[in-house]
C-alpha cells in the first residue's frame, strides 16, 4: 500500500479546498450578506470544524477508503450506488474547476486565446501527475504548496494595506438575518470538500495523528478567506464588488507600492496556475480512485485516459459562456455540495454510531 505523510495529507486537503473557494466563497458571500460577509463567513467556520470532527469519525470506523467505505457501513447494493453518485460529483467538481480558472484567464488575461488551448494544457499536465501514482502526486503538490503559500499570503495583506475603509466592514445592522444565513450557509456547503480526508487518511503513514493536518487546513482555511474577504470590501465596497466577475483578481491587480511597483497581478496568476494544477489533481484522483472503488478494478491510473476525454470535453461545453459558470456556482453548486458533502455523511455518520463494532481485522487499502 502507497504511504504519505501527514504534511502531504495536509498539503491535498488544502489543494482540494482552498483555490476555488478563494473565487467563489468571497464573491457570493459579498452578494449575500454584502458589508457582513466576513462576519458570516467566520460564522460557518464552527460549523466547518464540527464537519471535520464528523469526518474524522466516520475515517476512524471505517477500515476502507471512501468510497469502498459505503459499502462497508451501508452494505454493497445502496453502497455502490451511492459510490457511483460520488464518481458523477467528483467528475463534477474536476470539471468546473478547470471551467472556472479557463474562465478567468481567457475573460480577464488573455482574451484571444481558444478556451481549447488552457483545458488541453492543464489535462496534459495532470494526466501526467496522475499516471505518476499518488505518491509523486502528494510529493508535486507539498511542493506547490511550499512556493505558493508564503506569496499569496505577502499579496493578500499587501491589498489590505492599499486604501482600506475599515468603515465598511462595520455597517452590519443593515444586513438582514436571512442573507447572513444565506451566506453563512454557502460557506459552509464550499467546506465540504474537506471531505476528501475520508480517501487520503487511510494512506497516511501515520493515521493516530492524521487530526492534525485536518485542523490545519481548517485553520488556514479560515484565515485566508477571511483576508480576502475583508480586503474587497475595505477597497471596492459591497455595491462596486458585486459587479465584479473576479474580485480577489481585481483586489490584487490594485497592489500598488510606491510609484513603481504595480501590475503584479501576473505574481497571482503563476501562483494560481499552479494551485489550480493541485485542486485538478486531487479532484481527477477522486474520480478515478472512486471508479476503481465502485467497480472493484486492481488500478486507478488507466482510467486517467477515457476520463480525461470527458473531462474536457464538458469543460470546453461549461466555460465558453461566463454567465452559466456564475449561475453553476451561485445555484447549483451550494444544493450539489449540501446533499453530498454534508448530509450523506451525516447519515453515514449516524450510521457508523448505531453499527455494531465488527470483530474482523481491519482490511488494507488498496493499492493507489
């Protein structure tokens, strides 16, 4: 059985979560909840943590990676079936992110280059991470993270620091309570992917720890949608921010230091192209990895080819027109995430407390 440690555990978690919700859980929340936004999205981080403490416990019941898991709680009929909903979610999540950050380059950076051209560059590179094994794919993003993670944190309190108005994070009492739930409850669904902990804790080398990187991330997760968050609405305000496609883009492309350090926004695209590269990565390996759990195959890794024809053929087909992106993810992304990133776990949860504790010897991973 393939082994990594828990900073490579950490290090996919965090590929898993955070890029898009950088895009996504910022701009929607501000929509919502508008000078509140950051107040709502502190909020759902306690709930966030109680998600993670429900996955921790649902992993350390479960003697399979998820999504053979499922067959072991809910025996192997409805476990099968649902394991194969999980492969079209998966599949789901690889696309729209590589629909979403096609969008962004070719809307707002290179405008006449074919959509065609990134979806084929940024599957080529993943494919060849993936058919490298699980291994040199943690090892890959560990490192993405290593260069990625200290720039990104110098660019977002940099933006703080540009023209803040701390004014219009106070204004509160004029957002209603329904729309800081709407919000709240929008970054909560957009967490959900931490769910991802219940495939990779059972590669860790060191599952009596595997605790910790999952606090980790939440942690982070925290801090730096929170510095995103604030940093829009102290310089655009919630009215001009809503009219904006790519706020945390806009936020970083108005870094200016003196009067001759400016337009650095391209340190922000390099970085993200990589962290993109991750989330892809770990998003394609669940697909995969769920296809060779449903269907009990000995490999994940051939599976690379024939998914990667309809991964791109459903990104071209999602990312020609903006406006569907937006509506993807302001509708239809929170009911996707909400039914089977929280409440099917929940009820496997209840599930694994009420199940009678098996006398059987724990059954290994499969190999990945």
């Amino acid at each position: 059985m393939n082994q990594i440690s828990n900073v490579q555990v950490f290090c996919l978690l965090q590929a898993s979560t955070a890029p898009l919700a950088f895009l996504f859980v910022p701009m929607v929340a501000i929509y919502s909840a508008r000078n509140g936004a950051w107040l709502a999205f502190l909020i759902s981080v306690l709930p966030t943590a109680l998600l993670a403490y429900l996955y921790l416990h649902i992993m350390r019941k479960s003697s399979r990676p998820f999504p053979a898991s499922l067959e072991e709680h809910l025996g192997k009929i409805l476990g099968k079936l649902i394991g194969f909903l999980y492969i079209l979610v998966f599949l789901f999540t690889t696309v729209l992110a590589i629909s979403y950050f096609t969008t962004l380059i070719s809307s707002s950076i290179v405008p006449d280059t074919p959509l065609s051209i990134y979806i084929s560059l940024m599957l080529l590179v993943t494919y060849s991470a993936l058919k490298s094994g699980m291994e040199n794919m943690a090892r890959v993003i560990e490192i993405v993270f290593i260069l990625a993670f200290l720039p990104m944190l110098v660019l977002l309190v940099t933006s703080l620091l540009q023209s803040p108005d701390i004014g219009a994070l106070f204004p509160i009492i004029q957002t209603s309570y329904w729309d800081l739930m709407n919000a709240m409850l929008y970054s909560f669904c957009i967490s959900g992917e931490l769910m991802a902990i219940l495939t990779f804790a059972h590669f860790s080398n060191d599952r009596s720890k595997i605790a910790t990187p999952l606090k980790w991330v939440v942690a982070l997760y925290a801090i730096m949608i929170t510095l995103v968050t604030t940093g829009v609405l102290m310089n655009f305000g919630p009215d001009y921010a809503n009219h904006i496609s790519f706020p945390i883009l806009k936020l970083i492309r108005s870094i200016k230091v003196g009067d001759f350090i400016q337009n650095i926004d391209i340190i922000f695209i390099s970085i993200f192209i990589m962290v993109i590269f991750s989330s892809v990565c770990v998003k394609w390996f669940l697909t995969c990895f769920s296809i060779q759990q449903v269907f009990g195959l000995r490999d994940y890794r051939f599976l690379a080819a024939p998914t990667a024809v309809l991964i791109g053929v459903a990104s071209l087909m999602t990312g020609k027109n903006i406006i569907v992106i937006q509506t993807i993810v302001h509708t239809m992304l929170p009911f996707i995430y909400s039914i089977f990133f929280i409440i099917i776990p929940c009820l496997l949860w209840l599930v694994v407390i009420f199940k009678p504790v098996s006398k059987k010897n724990p059954i290994e991973a499969p190999p990945a």
